[in-house]
C-alpha cells in the first residue's frame, strides 16, 4: 500500500502518519526534505543579506572602503550558505543516522522525524529573522528562548548561551523525537524522554561553549596582520 507524505497535513497528525509509515510506502519524502532544504537556505541568505551578524564588516563600510566591504560581504554570504547547507545536512541525514544506527529506528522512520525538526528550527529562525527585520534591530539571544530572561538576572555569558539554546521550539522538537522513538523502538518511554532531555541539554552545553569564541576579534586580527590570539 502507498501512501504520500503530506507534510503540514501529517504536521498536526503525528499519530496517522507514524500509523503510515509502519504500514505503507511513504511517496515524495525526498521532495519534501528539498523543499525544506531550499527555504532553510532562503532563510539563511535572507538573514545574512539583511544585515544579521555581519556588524564586524561595518568599520569597512565606515572607511569608505567600498570594493573590500563588497567582498566581505559575498564572502560572508558564501560562507553563511555553506554553513547553512552543514547546519541542514546534519539535522536531517546525520540525525537520522545517529538515531536509525543507536537506536536500531527505522531508517525511513528517523528522516521522515528528523524532517519535521528540521522544519521546526528552519521556521524558528524565519520568525526571528521576521521579528528582527520589522523591528529594525537584532540582539543575541532568541526570544523564544530563556536567553532574554536569563540575561536580565546573570551576568555569565555562558549560562546566557546556555538558556538561550532552550526554546519553545527545543519543546516542540523533543516532543516529536519522543513520539517517534516510541513508536518505533522498544525502550522504556521514560528512558526515551530522559535521554532526549539530556540530549539537547548537552548539545546546548556545547553551542554554548563555542558561542564564546571571539570568532570576530580573530578574523579581525588576521585581516589585520596580527596574530588574533594575542
């Protein structure tokens, strides 16, 4: 029996589309994960051209060097894009194989779960960079996160980071991972919920951590000459 695979139709509808999955052939899954692929990329290009995370290009503009600023620029959006397609690839298909390969899923099962979080993380950062764009400005931590909250009574960048990394769409995620787990594998549901929790805790640990390298005083001391890490 075929089936195809309607992505917002299945969206509200987790339970019919796992029931699908066990007992029929899921039809244009690939065609979904492109379209995802491609408006995560849009996203990513949309944010990096209006002007997000690009305010260490402005003393080049300021100086009037016009040529090395346009440079500058595609050579962020380049490297913007290739991390995007990075960022995508490893939420779908390195996801998907971590999950299908330790936890014995599915393979269909886990990119079919994984295209659903994807999604979920590519519409949180449309909604920022929405937000950001009618509003005229941006700031580091995300409003969907405990990032805003936690920055108003700590003073560590790293707790800031940290929290900033737990949103409401982290809820929405795990929620799904847990719902597909379950269906699919035989551990215990609350060994299944706990391992998740602790999953993206650690992985908010990590992001944290790497959100504390002076990226910008680095490139800045290489365009300069100098050695950044002094």
């Amino acid at each position: 029996m075929i089936s195809d695979f309607r992505f917002w139709h299945f969206f509200p509808r987790q339970g019919q589309l796992i029931h699908n999955i066990q007992h029929t052939e899921m039809r244009n899954v690939n065609k979904r994960i492109a379209c995802i692929i491609a408006i995560g990329l849009l996203v990513f290009a949309l944010s990096e051209i209006w002007g997000m995370n690009t305010e260490s290009l402005t003393p080049l503009l300021a100086a009037g060097m016009w040529d090395a600023y346009t440079l500058a620029r595609w050579t962020s959006l380049a490297g913007t894009l290739l991390w995007a397609g990075f960022y995508l690839a490893f939420h779908l298909y390195g996801a998907a194989f971590l999950f299908s390969k330790i936890l014995r899923m599915p393979w269909r099962s886990a990119i079919i779960m994984q295209t659903y979080v994807t999604a979920l993380l590519v519409i949180e950062k449309g909604l920022i960079f929405l937000l950001f764009a009618l509003t005229g400005f941006t700031m580091s931590v995300s409003i969907f996160s405990f990032g805003p909250i936690a920055s108003t009574f700590l003073d560590n960048d790293f707790l800031i980071y940290f929290f900033n990394q737990l949103t409401l769409f982290t809820s929405l995620v795990i929620a799904i991972q847990y719902r597909f787990i379950r269906s699919f594998t035989k551990i215990n549901p609350k060994l299944v919920l706990f391992g998740l929790i602790m999953l993206h805790i650690i992985a908010a640990l990590i992001v944290a951590s790497f959100s504390l390298i002076p990226v910008d005083d680095m490139l800045s001391g290489f365009m300069e000459g100098g050695n950044p890490f002094e």
